[in-house]
C-alpha cells in the first residue's frame, strides 16, 4: 500500500532483489493511476480498492502510505488473516487503535511487524529495558522544508535563518501534531517507555541537508546514545529513504535461516 517514493524503493527491491523468497502480487494506491503507473514498472496488478487486493489472500501486506491508511484498513487487513507491515507506526499512538489492532492481530492469527523506519537500534533499547526502569528522549532535526505543512505550525514558514526549537514534549503529542515527522518518536516509545513517557524535542535547522534522530536511553547502571543522520527522499523532504529499506531488511530476515 502506496506508491510514493517508499513505495516505489520497496516495491522495485521485492520484484528483483527479493524475487526467489517474495511474490509482489500488486499495488494499492490512493490513486488508481499511480498504482498502475508503479505496476507497469514492476511487473504486478494494480489493485482498484483494499477488497480487490484483500481477493488475493496476500500473506503480507506492506503499508507505505500513512497514519490515516493503517488506520482505516489495518484491522480489514488483519481480519483477513493476512499479516502487516508498517512504516506509519505513528497510528500505535492511539491507545484505542492499538488495543483494537492487537486484539485483531490475536484473534486472526497473524502479527503486525512494526518496521524501524528512519531509526534503529531497538534491539539494544528493549534488551535495557528489560534490565531496569529508564528514561528516555529523541530529539529530530530537520530542514524548514521538511517539516512543513505540519499542522503544529498552523500554516506558518518557518525561518531559512535560524535554528528553532518548534516542539519540545511527549511522543503522542508530537505525533498529533506532526503527523508525518515524527513516526520516530513513537517507535522509539512503544519499543521502551511508553508514548507519554518519551521525551521527544523537534529542530528546524536551516541549510540542513538531511533528517537527523539522536535517542538517549538513562539508565542506573547502562547508557545509550543512538545518533542518525539520513538524507530524505528527493521528491519528499520529510521522508528517509532508509525508512523504505528498514521494510527490507525486515524481509530477508524473516526469510533468513539466521535472523539478528
């Protein structure tokens, strides 16, 4: 599910480098004739709505759309017993959809597999976890360009300038308010310390030529700093290329003999 630059990264990657392990049965759009424009290129269907493709019985649906899209097809999806991947993990913030999406997942047989996205290092985060309580923050930086639109800045520019602090607080308050910025964030939260309890500030940096994501964990006994620095996708500032080839990464390990 979608066609945009993720997509398109992620679609090409099954078709060719993924081929002998992974059938790309077709794409889903928000408009048809994108679906079908990225379809000729990869040699699939163009499906017209969720039932047409859900017609197929995919074993995995991958969602490289947005928040709005898993939102509104994510438990059809699982109750078709067909399991999903997801890039807009921002929608989890929802205490009421992620509890409605697990039950789904439960009672379908199936699971969602959250991809990190434009971060990592969640394997070390959840491994402290387990050892103790901790604190824990991300700060985001990013060029005027991509972080605007967000509705946090009610339509207003943002200095080319000077360097701004634009939100400083909680995962699921940024997520509302940078609905497409902050997937980040609430990863880092539900792979640790909750979405209320994730400290996590937003920086316009003028000139910046890429999107930058610094999470600390502090603990009594261990500490971690996990710094990175990507350049977006050419035709969406807001979005990190390395999100597309988080999803996969997480495809040839699920195929792998040996999995990290």
């Amino acid at each position: 599910m979608g066609s945009g630059s993720l997509g398109t990264i992620i679609a090409k990657a099954i078709a060719t480098e993924l081929s002998d392990e992974y059938e790309l049965l077709g794409i889903l759009s928000g408009r048809l004739e994108n679906a079908v424009r990225l379809a000729d290129k990869v040699g699939c269907k163009a499906y017209r709505d969720i039932d047409d493709m859900l017609l197929d019985k995919p074993d995995y649906v991958i969602e490289a759309a947005s928040p709005d899209v898993i939102r509104d097809m994510g438990a059809k999806i699982l109750e078709n017993r067909t399991n999903l991947i997801v890039l807009s993990v921002g929608a989890f913030a929802d205490d009421e959809f992620y509890t409605r999406m697990e039950r789904a997942a439960r009672e379908n047989d199936c699971r969602i597999h959250m991809a990190s996205g434009a971060v990592g290092g969640f394997d070390v985060l959840r491994s402290a976890m387990l050892m103790e309580d901790s604190t824990v923050s991300i700060v985001t930086e990013k060029s005027p360009n991509s972080l605007k639109g967000a509705p946090a800045l009610e339509g207003r520019e943002l200095s080319h300038d000077m360097e701004e602090e634009i939100f400083n607080g909680s995962a699921r308050e940024a997520i509302k308010l940078f609905p497409r910025n902050v997937n980040v964030a609430v990863a880092t939260a539900l792979a640790t310390v909750g979405v209320d309890d994730t400290n996590t500030i937003i920086r316009s940096i003028p000139d910046m030529q890429s999107n930058k994501h610094n999470i600390r964990l502090k603990g009594d006994t261990i500490r971690i700093s996990i710094e990175i620095d990507s350049k977006p996708t050419p035709d969406n500032p807001g979005s990190s290329t390395l999100a597309a080839w988080s999803v996969i990464s997480l495809l040839k390990n699920m195929v792998s003999p040996i999995t990290f």
